[in-house]
C-alpha cells in the first residue's frame, strides 16, 4: 500500500503541454514568491505599522507561494492542477495524517524532556493554565489538537508552493539534493521575520544558522509525508502542528518559564525532529538494499 502512495505522489505532476522540468516555472515561481512576499513584509512592517506576531498580518505573506504556483501552474508552464497533490486520499493515506497531526505534539513532548535532562528547570503542565486563560492542561492540550486541522487551509497556502510545486522541480532524479535545496530557499523566504518583529534573535546571524538548521529538517518530514500520502494536505496539516503545537507549546514553556532563549529553543525542538529524520534515512536504507538483494541483475543472479 504505501509503495502504491509513494508512486502516486512522484508521478508526473503536470498536465498534457506542461513544463515541469523546464527552469521558466521555477524561476517564475521564485520571482513571484519572493518579491511579492517581502515587499509586503516591507510595506506591513515599514509602512503601515503593522504587527507580524498579528495572525492576520501574516496571511498574505503565508499565502504568497500558493499564489505563486497557482500563477505559474495556469499561465507560465500551462501544466494545470492535474497531479498537484491537492486530492485528500484519506483512505490510502489516513496513517499519515494521524502522524501529521500527532507528530507535532510528541515533538513538544520530547523537547521539554530534553530540556530537563540536561538540567534547565522546566514548569510542569499545570503552567499551561497560563497560556490557555485559565483552563487546565487536559482540557487546553487537546482543544489545541482539535483546532490544527481546521487550521489546515491556511497553511495549505505556504505549502502548495513549497512541495507540490518547488520541489517536485528542483534536481528530478536526486530526491535528496531536491528536500535540501527546497529547505534551503525555505529559510531564506523567512529570513526577513528576523528584522520585522516576528521573531527577536539575541544574535542574528547565529540564530538565523539554527533557523536554517530546522528547516532543512523540517523540510525532510513534510517530503517524507508528501512522498508517502500524496497530499499536500497532510503537508499542511504537519505544518500546522508545527507552528500551532510544537512551536506554541515549546516556547511558552521553555521560553517564556525556563527562560531559555530562542537559539536554545529552536535546537531543543530541532533535536527530535533530526531524530525522526534519522530513523526514515535508516528505513529508506534498508528498503534500498532489499530492493537491490531482490532484484535480478541482468545475468538473472541476484543482487547482494
């Protein structure tokens, strides 16, 4: 079954006339993405006095690679939506989501004990009672589950861009080179949140490393699941997890009550992920050097 998911989702992903391979999407796609992105960020932060911790602030920034792909898939390549991983496959894909949406939480989970075995003194729980405006942790965790899906098509509007579209584009044939270079520019599209009030780093070109760091594993899990449901919408809603659990959870508790900064918090949640990572290089390994033993050579003998 999951064979079947994964051929799915690296089909080709462009209608009759398309251009998926050629360099006018992606350029076009990064031209868009990027200009329209940051000069907004510009004009919200420089000009209009707005605030981008405000969620609604950050919608037409969060939406610009959507529209980006949407631009370049309908009038650059003309390729369409046919194959652009917008199908939910729940039913072949349902695992998926449920590590998507779970995923984030264990992470927060990991992270804060990791904080505690390496001595910082951590809140327990019962400090979430403080975020959540009174209500306790068992009732405040799982409200907050409850709400990442329904958030799930907001972030469909970074993540169209992103996976379905970028790096499906980037190095065809060399799935590794594509994830990297994808987290690469990633990163680099956020960079201006470090200069506009959303992010505060105490040493900037060190915590835009760690930021980098952390994209570069997130990118692998949301390829991974990509790859592995053929849905854009078990991207996003790992990446509303991210933001709305893992992030939320981990810097309240490690940042605002350990005291920890944001460089610590950052590799605090970046260390369980990297682990995640690990374990599916391991597993894709061992799936290759099955494939080889049990695949005839072309002189019929098996490959060892």
């Amino acid at each position: 079954m999951t064979s079947q998911i994964a051929a799915v989702s690296t089909a080709t992903e462009v209608g009759p006339g398309g251009d998926p391979g050629g360099r006018s999407g992606v350029v076009a796609f990064l031209v868009i993405c990027f200009t329209g992105s940051w000069l907004y960020l510009y004009a919200a932060h420089s000009l209009w006095g707005l605030s981008l911790v405000n969620p609604l602030a950050q919608l037409p920034f969060g939406f610009m690679p959507a529209l980006a792909a949407v631009v370049v898939r309908r009038w650059v390549t003309r390729e369409g939506f046919a194959g652009a991983g917008l199908r939910l496959r729940f039913r072949s894909a349902w695992p998926y989501y449920l590590a998507a949406w779970l995923g984030p939480l264990v992470f927060a989970a990991l992270a804060v004990g990791l904080a505690g075995a390496l001595g910082w003194r951590i809140p327990g729980p019962s400090a979430l009672a403080d975020l959540s405006g009174g209500l306790p942790a068992w009732a405040f965790v799982p409200l907050l589950m409850a709400v990442v899906p329904l958030l799930t098509p907001v972030y469909w509007g970074e993540e169209f861009g992103w996976v379905p579209f970028l790096r499906q584009r980037l190095f065809p044939g060399h799935p590794v080179r594509a994830t990297m270079a994808t987290g690469l520019i990633w990163a680099v599209w956020h960079f201006p949140l470090a200069f506009t009030g959303y992010i505060e780093f105490s040493d900037v070109p060190l915590g835009l490393a760690i930021w980098t760091v952390s994209f570069l594993f997130q990118e692998v899990l949301l390829g991974w699941l990509y790859d592995r449901s053929g849905s854009v919408w078990v991207v996003s809603l790992a990446h509303g997890g991210n933001n709305m659990v893992l992030s939320l959870l981990t810097g309240f508790l490690l940042g605002e009550r350990a005291g920890l900064g944001v460089n610590t918090v950052t590799l605090l949640t970046t260390a369980p992920m990297a682990l995640a990572c690990a374990v599916i290089a391991v597993g894709a390994r061992r799936r290759a050097s099955a494939g080889k033993v049990a695949c005839p050579q072309a002189d019929g003998r098996a490959s060892i």
